[in-house]
C-alpha cells in the first residue's frame, strides 16, 4: 500500500527473451514506454486485485499508445475491472464517465471477445479505432475496422451486458463516414456482425450506401440493388442482417418509402418475404439497376417464397398511382396477382388517360420463355403517347391470346 506516488518523465523498457514479440499491437511481454509521468493516490497492489485513485498519467509506448491524459479511479482484478470518475484522451480518443467490464480471465478474452461484460456510460465521448486495434489487433480482419482502421466514434449514452448480448437503454454513434445513429435496444452474437441479432428501436438513423457497404460483409447486399447514395430511417429492426423484421419510414436519395416487411435470405432460392409497401416517388429504376423504370408511387403487399420466377410461390396486391417506364408517367393501375412453383395468375385495370383497360391472364415461367393466356378488354391505348409506337396509332377492342413463345413490344 502507498498512500502517494509521484513519476516524472520515466522511460522504462521490458523484454520477455522468452516470448517472441508481436508484429502489431501492444505487447505486453516486449514494453518499452517513453515520457511516463504519473501521479497517484491511494495505490494497493496485490495478487488479487489492484487499485488506485490516479491524480494524472501520460505516457507513450512503441506500439503507438500516447495516453495525453488520464484520471480515474481504478480497480483491476482477475474477474473484473472498472474506471469510474474517467478521463482519458489520446489523440483519437476521449472517453468521460465510468466503463466496468468483466470476464472469466484475462486469457479467455484474447479467445472469446463475445465473453468480455461491459457496463459503460460515456457522455459527448470518441473513441478511435486505431486506439482499439493496439488492445485487440485481430479486429483488423473483420468489418468495420477492417474497412475503416482510422475511424473516430462519436458516443453519448449508455450500454451494459455482455459483448454478446449488449442491452442498450440509449445510444447516439456517429464516426463511420456520414453514418449516425441513435438507438436503444439489444445486441446479441458480437463481435461477429453476421451472426449478430439486433432488436432495436431506431430514433434516427442517417448513412449512405458507400458506408453500408463497408460495415456488412461482401454479398449481403444483392448485385441485383443498388442502396440510395443517401439516406435516412426511423422505426424498429429485429432479426440477423439476412434474417429480420422491419417498420421503417424511409427518406432517401431516391424517394420515400414506408416500409413493413419480414424477409429470410438464410436459404437461397427459398427467401421468404412478407412486405406491406408505400412508395412516394420512390425511383424504382434506380434500386434495382433498371433505366428503362422510374420513380413509382403505390402501395403494395406481397408476400411469398423465392425470388426466381420458375420455382418461386408469392402473392401480391398493388395500386399505382403513378409508375415512369419508358419515357412516360402512367397513372391510377390496380394489379393483383399470384404465382405457385412458376405457375402465375393476374389481373389488372388501368384508368390511365392514355391507358384504359382490364385484364385477366394466367401461364407459366418454367419454360425457356414465359407463355400464357391473356384476356385483355382495352377502352383506349394511344401507343404514341404512351411511347410505345412510333406513330399515331390507338386501339379499342378485346384481345383474347395464347402466347407460346414471343417477343412484345406492345399489343
């Protein structure tokens, strides 16, 4: 026990010949500290735990640790430590309030990050990727760091659990690109992002598709997408980042969209999807790389099986009230239709000013080309204006079809 310790610009170099040093990271079997100074109350040290109240600590080490500033009161012990009245700064981070963890031993941890318990209230605080790969180096491997090694978060709030299954009463992130977050809610499955489960309520979320695809792993987002270049989210998400639910209000570079949705991505050619939807000029061209669509605005539901067309089984419900394909705006479209193992059936009405007609028609996808009946009644089509000719031609009539095998431009 030492009532008061003072250190005033210590150097101190330690090496284990024993142990061969690390390539990255501190090692705490090859130190070598520069510029120690240290002011201590209250230190008690012994084979089970340590403490101390420190006054003041800055030091720097080889591994690229530079401590400006530090303050707190310290415990350290073989199950659990704490920092309570904290104050650190380094030139990445700076971390104010109380962090308690704890852990089965220090060993366990290097193994099983997911173990590591946390109890941590950080307010207006940041803490740098680079200052968390000098503890934990193998990090560097796996997203976000991996994608991001210079990042700085931004944290205000409160968290506790284990790193497995982190609760989260309140939380504002920001650091990552343009991301910001602020949320409460519950973890589980960390430090593995693809494994983890999240049950959170999202207050406000703003991120950008070029930071989406730096936190999620290579192929979580399908080739067929393309996430809007911004945007921003309300509302709640529970599941895996292929297997979730969702209530969200979105407002994007590409539209608005509500959105209500169940979807299962585990099993390829067996996703599931249940989905309620309403877009508002929502550019649907745009989301799934096609030019020839445009912005939409409807409400739809659909719900189904598989996203291939000869073996997939779905239902769905729609009314467009205003759809850009093909260089023109149509307007006031009602479409129900279901398809079972490629096998379809569907109507449709259009009350267009250009467009007026009712269909009903059935087939199948499972041949080279789709084929089918189509029993279509049509009040009015003016092919010019809906860009579908190239010049003046309209039609009236009923047009009652067997289509085998075809190339359509139009009917």
């Amino acid at each position: 026990k030492i009532n008061k310790t003072e250190f005033k610009r210590v150097s101190f170099r330690f090496d284990d010949q024993n142990s061969l040093a690390l390539k990255r990271g501190l090692d705490y079997k090859h130190l070598d500290i520069k510029s120690l100074n240290l002011e201590i109350n209250a230190l008690n040290y012994n084979a089970e735990y340590s403490s101390a109240e420190i006054n003041s600590l800055s030091v720097k080490e080889r591994s690229g640790l530079n401590i400006e500033s530090f303050s707190a009161d310290v415990f350290y012990g073989k199950k659990n430590a704490f920092l309570k009245k904290l104050y650190l700064k380094t030139p990445q981070t700076l971390l104010k309030d109380e962090i308690l963890i704890g852990y089965p031993s220090i060993e366990s941890i290097a193994k099983n990050l997911g173990e590591l318990s946390i109890n941590a209230t950080l307010k207006k605080s940041k803490l740098g990727f680079k200052d968390i790969l000098l503890f934990v180096p193998t990090l560097d491997k796996t997203d976000p760091f991996k994608s991001n090694p210079n990042a700085i978060l931004q944290i205000n709030g409160k968290v506790f659990g284990k790193l497995k299954s982190i609760e989260i009463p309140n939380l504002e992130v920001s650091g990552i690109g343009t991301t910001k977050l602020a949320a409460s809610g519950k973890i589980t499955g960390l430090p593995d992002i693809d494994k983890a489960y999240f049950d959170l309520t999202i207050k406000d979320l703003k991120s950008s598709s070029k930071d989406i695809a730096q936190l999620v792993s290579k192929g979580t987002i399908p080739n067929s997408i393309q996430l809007p270049s911004t945007f921003s989210a309300k509302g709640i998400f529970k599941g895996t980042i292929t297997k979730f639910n969702t209530n969200m209000n979105l407002v994007s570079s590409f539209g608005n969209a509500k959105i209500k949705a169940t979807l299962d991505r585990s099993i390829k050619n067996k996703e599931k999807y249940d989905a309620q939807t309403e877009l508002n000029n929502f550019d649907v061209g745009k989301f799934i790389k096609n030019d020839s669509i445009g912005k939409v605005t409807l409400k739809a539901n659909i719900k189904g099986s598989g996203f291939n067309p000869k073996t997939a089984t779905a239902s769905f419900n729609g009314a467009i009230q205003k759809a850009y394909y093909n260089k023109y705006t149509y307007q006031n479209l009602n479409l129900k239709g279901t398809i079972h193992n490629g096998n379809f059936n569907a109507t449709a009405v259009a009350k267009d000013p250009n467009l007026t007609f009712d269909l009903v028609s059935n087939g199948s996808f499972k041949g080279k080309y789709p084929k089918g009946k189509i029993q279509l009644n049509v009040d009015i089509a003016d092919l010019e204006k809906l860009n579908l000719h190239a010049g003046p031609m309209k039609i009236r009539g009923v047009i009652d079809a067997d289509i085998q095998s075809a190339n359509i431009d139009y009917l």
